[in-house]
C-alpha cells in the first residue's frame, strides 16, 4: 500500500511480513522460545491507564528533550539492532539518513551489515550517535573498537549485559543464515565463525564471539578506557540498577532484548517502576505514544525502539523510517494535549495510574 495509508506503527509490521524475504522476516520479528516475554512487552504497557489533568493552556506542546547530553527533537532514540541488510540493501544507512533530517538519536550496533565508520560518516554535521557494544573475548578488538567510537565523537557507550548466551528465536533458528552473507558481520567473528552452524539461523551464525565471562569488573576496565558516558543496556532488576549506580555507570538501559533472550524475563515498564533516581532508558514493546508517555511519567528519561523502525524500513525505506517519527510526532502531540501536559519534564507519576504495577 502507499505510504499515505500508513497510519500507525502496527501497520508497518503487516506489510513487512507481507513482502520481506522469509530470513529477514524471521530475524526481525522473532523471539525466545513461546514468545511470552515478546507478546508481554507490549501487553503490560496495556495495564496502565492515565489520570488526565484538565483546563491546562496545551496551545503549545514541546517534544524536545535531552539524552546524555545530545538533543532530541523527540523523547526516544532508534536502538542497535544487528543486520540491517537483511530488511533494505541500505541497512543501517537509511537509519541513519532518517535520524538525520528528523533530529532523532541512533544507536549503532555493533553487528551492522555496515562497518561502523560507514555508517558514523553517513551522519550529518551535528547528528548525535551513540555505540551499542557486544564485548569479544578478545579484549584487545574490543578496546580498539571503543577507543575508536570515542575518537569518531560517539556520545554514548552501551554495553549489552543481556546476551551472556543467546536466547532460542525458534523462528530464525528454521531459517538458512550463514555469516558470510553480510560481510561486515563476518569480519566481526572471523576466527569463530568457522565452527559455527550454518543452518541455525541468523542470530547464531553472529554472535559466535561475544564474551560469556562479562562481569562487573569488566565495567571498571571500560571506565579505565573511555571518558564516554556508559550506559548497561539489558538491566532487569532494580538491585542491578543500584549497582550500576554504585560502580559510576552513566545510566541503564531497562531492557529484556525485545524479547528475544531470556523467555519469560519481566516487561520492561513493569521494572521500570521499581527503579528510582537514575539515568533510565526503556525499551521493548513500545509501539503507541501512550506508551512512550507512559514509560517517561514512571521516571525513565528516554525510551528505544526497535523493531518498528525496522520494518518501516524494509518496506518504505528513508522515507518509512521518517514517517514513523512523524506518526509518532503526531500521536504524541495529540496525548500530551489530552493529558494536560506541554513539555517532557511535565510528566511524572501523578499521570498514570500505577496500581497493579510494581511501583514500590
Ligand atoms: C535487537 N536487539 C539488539 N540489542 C543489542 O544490544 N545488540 C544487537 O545486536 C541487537 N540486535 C537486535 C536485532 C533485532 C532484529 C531486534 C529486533 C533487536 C535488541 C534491541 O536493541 C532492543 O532491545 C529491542 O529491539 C527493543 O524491543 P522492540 O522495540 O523491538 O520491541
């Protein structure tokens, strides 16, 4: 369908099934075994409602905001999702281009189908990206690949703690994906991809090198390394959140993968709301601009999306991506009227309705 039609970012993902290849598709959307945690993402930002104020002057809204520093034209970043080939011959370029003209943050990924200075030069004067970090076992290449994100101007380093083995996304795993066929991704596993099966799908054959012995001294040696902000993505637990804290982590990520690790680990919103007084960003599941609304009046400062922007991607390319912000825009500006609220920082906990979340 045309573009125009588009109305809502449910829409991307039906026509993404309808005309991506079968790899691409099962890559994207897959998740852990049944698919619980996947559906739940979403599902429990469904359990919060609004408490709307009234008779507040909204002639003017303002959807700005500040992540780590770098301004927002909007309250949430396109998060690191490996193998943009796989949806567009562009990949991650169209992310980029799109984050560009819209104002919006992107998170590089590590595993790119680009190499990351292809696609750090892609970005326009003044575009802010931040760098999603898989650690290698090798920590000479990882110190390497820091350093350079830091000298290339990357505001942010998330270090991914959730993937200290990979979840089972049955779906992808049916599916023939070898690593030489996104050349990017084969030179990030060179040495251990050649005992690597090939025919267990795509997650599989690439992340062969990620570092099973991560641990919480790790993050001292990150600190020793780089001066940029690092960020835990993949906190699911508000003692972890403490911690990180503790040890002078710039902030946390509250985040399950999207669903696609740990099968049955908590909705993100619903940790979310045991977690107090930090540098909080949320993502998972996050469709609506009520749910965006939602996750920002529990306290977070920001949220990721991922898998929409995929798909608006893979089916529209630049042009899909920008009009997912757009859509996203427009839904936000409309609620932000409705719930009596004219700037980001208006939104806290009196707007919603916290019983039956985890809000201590
Ligand atoms: C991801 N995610 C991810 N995270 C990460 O730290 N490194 C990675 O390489 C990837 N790759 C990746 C690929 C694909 C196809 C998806 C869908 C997700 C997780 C991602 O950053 C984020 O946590 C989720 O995508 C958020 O959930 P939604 O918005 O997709 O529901």
């Amino acid at each position: 369908p045309d573009l125009s039609k588009i109305l809502n970012l449910f829409d991307f993902e039906l026509v993404a099934r309808q005309i991506m290849t079968n790899n691409g598709w099962a890559y994207y959307s897959s998740g852990a075994d049944d698919e619980i945690t996947l559906r739940e993402n979403h599902l429990a930002y469904q359990q919060i409602f609004f408490r709307p104020r009234i008779l507040i002057n909204v002639s003017n809204v303002d959807l700005s905001t500040t992540m780590l520093g770098c301004p927002s034209k909007l309250p949430f970043y396109v998060t690191a999702t490996a193998l943009g080939k796989l949806g567009h011959a562009d990949g991650e370029k169209i992310l980029t281009r799109a984050c560009g003209t819209s104002g919006i943050i992107q998170m590089i990924p590590t595993l790119a189908s680009f190499s990351f200075d292809e696609i750090a030069d892609e970005a326009i004067d003044g575009q802010n990206q931040w760098f999603q970090l898989y650690v290698n076992s090798d920590r000479k290449v990882t110190e390497r690949i820091v350093r350079h994100a830091e000298e290339r101007g990357i505001k942010g380093l998330f270090i991914t703690v959730d993937a200290p083995a990979l979840g089972r996304r049955e779906k992808d795993m049916r599916s023939k994906f070898s690593s030489d066929q996104d050349s990017n991704v084969q030179k990030i596993n060179e040495k251990e991809s050649k005992q690597i099966d090939r025919n267990q799908g795509a997650a599989r054959a690439i992340s062969s090198f990620i570092d099973t012995s991560l641990n919480w001294e790790d993050i001292k040696w990150f600190q020793s390394i780089t001066k940029m902000p690092i960020i835990l993505k993949g906190v699911q637990r508000w003692e972890d959140a403490v911690r990180a804290a503790e040890i002078g982590c710039s902030g946390i990520v509250i985040s399950n993968h999207g669903g696609r690790q740990l099968e049955f680990a908590p909705a993100p919103v619903e940790v979310l709301a045991e977690i107090e007084k930090f540098l909080i960003f949320v993502d998972g599941g996050i469709r609506r601009a009520t749910d965006i609304m939602k996750a920002l009046s529990l306290g977070c400062n920001g949220v990721g999306i991922g898998r929409p922007f995929l798909y608006a991607m893979s089916t529209y390319g630049q042009e899909g991506v920008e009009k997912a912000f757009d859509i996203l825009r427009d839904e936000l500006e409309m609620n932000m009227r409705l719930i009596g609220a004219t700037k980001i920082d208006d939104l806290n906990e009196s707007f919603v309705n916290i019983k039956g979340t985890g809000k201590r």
